[in-house]
C-alpha cells in the first residue's frame, strides 16, 4: 500500500510541474489566443493541473498519513477530482469535434467556433463532468473498520451495475465512437487534399495554404496522439469498473495498477505538446535558455554608416 501512494505521490507532483509549465509557456509564448484549438489545449492543461492539484491532498497524502479518510465529508468532497476529470475527457472530445469542422467542414467552422462558441461550450464540459461524478457526492462514505473511503450503494445492485454501464457508456463507449468517427473523415479528408494537391502540381500553391495545411496536420496529430493516450489510460480501469459493479471480484493488485494508469494520463500532455508540436517546443526551449539557465538573449546588430565610419549597434532581442 505504502508504494502505491508513493507512485501515487510521485505521479501526481509530476503532473502539477508538468502542467504548471506547459500554461507558462502557453502564456510567455501567447499562444493561448491564436486558434481555438489552441485555447482548448491551454484549457486541457488548466483541467489537468487542477486535477493533479487535488488529487495530491485526496489520494496519496491522505493514504501516506493516514487522515482524513475516516471522515465521511473528506470521502465525498473527493467527488471533485472525478468532476475535473471527466471534464478533462469532455474537453478532449470537443477538441476532436473541433479538428473536424475546421478540417472538413472549413465553412461551418467559422459560423460555430467563432466569437462566444468557446465561452459557452467550456461551462458544458464542467457539467458534463458533475453529471458523471455526482454519485460520488451520494454514494461515497468512510469504511470505519478499515478507515477508507467506499461506496455504499445500500445493497442496491440494480443501481449498482446501472451506475457502472453508465460510467462504461459516458468514459469510453460514447468518446470512443466521436473519436473514431471524427478521425476517419478528417483522416479520409487530408488524403482527399493531397490527392488534389498532386494533381495540381503545375499550379503553385500560396505559403499561406501551405502553412495552414501543415498547421491543420500538426494540430490533428496532436489531438489524435492525446486520445490514444487516454484510450491507454483509461480503458484498464472503467472495464474492470464494469466488472467490479457487475459482481466480478477484482484482483486488488491489479485494480491498483488500473488507478495508478488512469492517474498517469495527467502527466502526458505536456509532453505530447513537447514532442508533437514545433511550436510549443520551440517555446519550452526558448523559456528554458531564458529563465532557468538564465542565458542571455541573442543580440542582433544594426549598422549606422557616418560619412567615412560606421558604427555598430547591439540591439538584444525582445
């Protein structure tokens, strides 16, 4: 027990430093309001660091030190981190619709995503997440023998397994279909462009269909490699969840695994955007030269010609 909080521990400051820095360099680089895309991927990492935030106090402190669980309130107020990451998922699959309609439907694109679209669509995902989570409000209470948090469903199997098909039907199946719906056309799309695209050849295209097109593959990529990766996060834990509330006994080794993978999928995405996109890397580099090396900025140089001397300016880069 005690090295699953500690992984646990380590998993989730991971998370926070992780997630911490990648809104730094969303902000230092203002990346935030180039594109909506860009917007949801900053509001995924705000998700992300609020949910490794609490999962610190609720999870492993609690587990290492051996407080709080014995409190029935601490055990609901833990309802809060599976909001967040519910909403984290329901962040994920608008920014699937969201590559699809700039893609495929370009036209549509800028009647929906455009002027409130966002302010309005975010507060959607936060009740998303409070619908999917609310039980753990209801349900969840203090074990006083083993001094853990359960949940007590009274002995009603029935709303048992009905809870767990629901929790199956809103975390995978549903996300599962969008996304593998969403992709194909965007996928089948891109291959009809660059099938166009050849048979043109003689015609050159502007650089700025070249840069939007390699933008649109970048951002697609990115948004495909984060739902693979909660695809392998998530799947273990809300099937073993099904099973669980089916009646199946679960091995708890193996249950402890499927959490601790969950758990992980907080820590990716900065990372994903690291290795993925050009320029969120760029800025990561940039910042690291600039604040933590503390290396001096580039200096450009202009000169000045004064009848037969010239001279020469440093000019340090803003």
């Amino acid at each position: 027990m005690a090295i699953y909080s500690y992984i646990s521990l380590v998993i989730g400051v991971v998370a926070v430093l992780a997630n911490g820095g990648s809104l730094y360099v969303f902000k230092r680089m203002k990346m935030i309001s180039k594109t909506v895309t860009h917007s949801l991927l900053f509001h995924q990492s705000v998700i992300d660091c609020l949910s490794a935030l609490l999962f610190l106090p609720f999870y492993p402190l609690s587990e290492l030190f051996g407080i709080w669980q014995d409190n029935d309130a601490f055990c609901k107020c833990r309802g809060v981190y599976w909001i967040l990451a519910v909403t984290s998922t329901a962040n994920m699959i608008y920014l699937s619709i969201e590559r699809y309609y700039a893609i495929v439907r370009p036209m549509r694109h800028l009647i929906l995503f455009k002027g409130r679209a966002l302010p309005v669509a975010l507060p959607v995902t936060y009740l998303a997440g409070f619908i999917c989570s609310v039980h753990a409000f209801i349900v969840s209470e203090s074990d006083p023998v083993q001094k853990v948090c359960v949940y007590n469903w009274n002995g009603n199997d029935t709303l048992k397994l009905g809870h767990g098909v629901f929790i199956f039907i809103i975390e995978w199946i549903i996300p599962t279909t969008i996304f593998i719906y969403v992709h194909s056309k965007i996928y089948l799309t891109l291959k009809a462009h660059a099938r166009s695209e050849s048979a043109t050849m003689s015609m050159p295209n502007t650089s700025t269909e070249n840069v939007n097109n390699a933008l649109n593959k970048c951002l697609v990529s990115i948004v495909l490699v984060i739902f693979v990766t909660y695809l392998v996060c998530w799947t273990p834990k809300i099937f073993l969840y099904l099973l669980e509330n089916c009646g199946v006994k679960i091995n708890s080794y193996l249950n402890q695994f499927s959490v601790l993978l969950l758990t992980s999928n907080l820590c990716w995405n900065p990372f994903i955007y690291t290795f993925k996109y050009k320029e969120f890397n760029q800025g990561v580099t940039r910042i690291w030269n600039e604040v933590i090396r503390r290396k001096p900025k580039m200096k450009s140089y202009v000169s000045h010609v004064y009848g037969n001397k010239t001279q020469v300016i440093s000019v340090s880069e803003e």
